[in-house]
C-alpha cells in the first residue's frame, strides 16, 4: 500500500486496532495449539488464579460457557480449579505448571508481535500509548466492571 493515508478519527482507529490484536491473538493461539479464547483465558491466569466470576465477566461469558472452556483446558493440563482459601463456595481457575509455561510463552509472544508494529512509532508517541490506553482500560473497567489491569502479584 502507498500513498498517504488519511488518519482515521479515534473510535474507527480503536476498532481497526482491536481487529489486528485480535488477529495476532489468533495467529499466536494458532502457533501454541490452542484457540484464541483459550488463549485469553490462559493469559488472565498468568499472574495467579482468578475467581471463576471474576474470569465470566472479564471473558464477557455465561458462567456455563466459562465452565466449558475452562473444562477443555483443564483436560489438557493447563488449568486446575481450586477453592478460594478463605471462602470454599468459591472456585478459581488456577494455571498448572505446564499452564504456566504455555501462558507465558503465549502472552510473551503476543507482547513481541505487537511490540514490532510499535517499532517506527517516534519514541515521544510510543511513550503515551501506555498511559492512554490504561486511562482508556480504567474508564471502561470503572463504568462495567470488566477487570481489564490486574494488579501484581503478591509475593
């Protein structure tokens, strides 16, 4: 493609971005055996276990649908369900270790891909793309309650 091209007005530029992530997500998903959703799953694991309603809302799932998902990774060593360790109703999806080791190859990769679609951003440019898009992730987790920043790990 050549020429220039005219910028595209903020919403329009967010729904083609959302499209090429979700496109990286399927090629890296691809690469690693696993599906696109599963990938996501795994990812929202990579920093510790998670509430099985916490992982419904943020996957945008029915709490059945969760529990499939949740089943064909479990089946192939990934994922383990615990029960939270101060209210036992409670079960949360914990990556296994091999989980662990295929998250975080698959999220790293991703990072990677993405990171090489950043490489001709001017450096003042590429340094408010993180804090623009964590104002965006926080007003959208604020107004649906979607956890989309987690916070670190605990020790």
């Amino acid at each position: 493609m050549t020429g220039m091209i005219e910028p595209l007005q903020p919403a329009e530029a967010l729904v083609r971005l959302s499209h090429m992530v979700q496109h990286v997500f399927a090629d890296v998903s691809r690469d690693h055996g696993l599906t696109p959703q599963q990938t996501q799953l795994l990812c929202r694991l990579v920093r510790g276990p998670v509430p099985m309603g916490t992982l419904a809302t943020a996957l945008h799932l029915e709490r059945s649908g969760l529990s499939g998902l949740v089943d064909r990774v479990e089946r192939r060593g990934l994922v383990e369900r615990v029960r939270d360790p101060h209210d036992r109703r409670i079960w949360h999806a914990a990556l296994t270790p091999p989980g662990q080791t295929t998250a975080e190859a698959a999220h790293q990769a991703i990072v990677t891909r993405l990171d090489t679609f950043l490489l001709d951003l001017a450096p003042d440019l590429r340094a408010l793309l993180g804090p623009i898009v964590t104002t965006l992730l926080t007003a959208h987790t604020n107004s649906t309650g979607v956890p989309w920043l987690l916070p670190a790990p605990t020790p």
